[in-house]
C-alpha cells in the first residue's frame, strides 16, 4: 500500500520535476557565466595587446635615413641642436644623437673615398694644374685655416679664445687648383694660430718626415722653401 496518495504523489513529481530544471538552468547559467567570463577577459586582453603594439610601433617607428641627413644638413648652417630640434618636432637629445652618429657613418664610410691618401700621381696632376690655370709652378696646394664659433666648452679657460674675442675651433684644409679638398684638419684650438696647426698637424709633420711621396726631389725642395699658400 503506497504511503502517499495519487494527490499527493503529482505533487512530489511536480516539486522533483521544479527541483530538476532548477539544476539544469544553474548549471547552464554557470556554463553560460563562465564562457561569457572568459570571453569578455579574452577579449579585453586582446584589445590591450593590440592597442599597446599599435602604442609601441606607433612610438618606435625609427626616423629615416633622409630626415637623418637632412637634420644632420641643418646643423653645418649655424641653427642650434634645439632650433633643429623645433623645426623638425624631434626631441634635443634624439637631434644631437642623430648630427653625431650621422657625421660619425659619414666619415667612417666616405672618408677614405672622398678624401684619400694623396699619391704620387696626384701631387703631380694639382702641381700641372696650378702651373696652367694659376700660373703658378711646384705648387701641390692653397692652405688656410677657417674658425667656427662655438660655445665654450666647461673648464676649458682660453684653449677656444681667439684673437677675434670669440670661441672657436679651426678647420685647416688644402685645396688643389679647382678649389677640391686635398686634406683637411679639423677641431684645433681657437687661440692657437694657422702656422702652429700647420706644424701640428698630419700634413706638417708627413711633410718635415718627407712621406708625402711628392714628384721630384726639385719639387720637393721647393715644398721646403715655398711650396703652400697661405691665402
């Protein structure tokens, strides 16, 4: 004999049955909660990745060989790292790295093209064209030194004081009879004169050791006597 009646039994079937889907709809929600989580986490995480890659390569792209030249073209005209800097939005330090390392590659690698060791050959070729363009014999160069004004580095006293009242390093440079740089000395003191960057420099002492590999002996005597003008 059942301990329930049929009344009593379709209730408990109707409450079991309530019971079930209850579980079936928690579990699926929770299934359904999870994967939403999971997705809206994912989703986010991806978002900010992209957006910090596009932050980053935004912010890293390198600046062009050509901005570089022309950054490094600009300081030459006499416009400071920071007037550089404004003209071309760049930061003070990126403008002052960019002009050192371009000028650095440009003479590491066009030096030795550009300007090369001067031969045997050579020294004559400038000699004949100074004799009949210029009229003027045994002469292998036209010397004379330039001063660029510069602010005067720290702690330096009068090393860069000239005798024009103002800081400056000298650029000495040879030219051959169609006005081309033969040899050129760059950077000596402001306050020391032509004659004595002459005597310092590469070209004067090769010249007093006599390895310039100059033409002839009569040519070279001449190069001892009067050989350089002072313009």
């Amino acid at each position: 004999m059942s301990l329930f009646n049929q009344e009593e039994l379709a209730m408990i079937a109707i409450a079991l049955d309530e019971e079930e889907a209850d579980d079936q709809e928690d579990h699926q929600q929770a299934i359904k909660r999870i994967w939403v989580c999971e997705l809206i986490y994912f989703s986010l995480a991806t978002t900010k990745a992209t957006r910090w890659f596009e932050k980053k390569r935004y912010w890293r792209q390198s600046i062009s060989p050509m901005e570089r030249l022309a950054v490094t073209l600009r300081f030459p005209t006499g416009d400071s790292f920071k007037t550089i800097a404004f003209s071309y939005r760049m930061g003070f330090s990126t403008v002052q790295e960019i002009v050192t390392k371009t000028c650095k590659c440009i003479v590491d690698t066009m030096m030795s093209e550009m300007l090369p060791r001067p031969t045997y050959e050579t020294w004559k070729s400038i000699a004949d064209d100074f004799n009949t363009l210029w009229n003027f014999p045994n002469r292998i160069g036209a010397l004379d030194g330039k001063h660029f004004n510069i602010q005067s580095p720290p702690n330096s006293g009068s090393l860069y004081f000239n005798y024009k009242k103002t800081f400056s390093v000298v650029l000495m440079a040879l030219v051959d009879a169609n006005y081309n740089f033969t040899i050129v000395n760059v950077g000596s003191y402001g306050k020391n004169s032509d004659g004595g960057i002459f005597a310092n420099s590469n070209l004067g002492k090769e010249l007093q050791r006599k390895n310039l590999s100059l033409p002839e002996v009569s040519i070279y005597q001449a190069v001892q006597q009067q050989l350089f003008m002072f313009l």
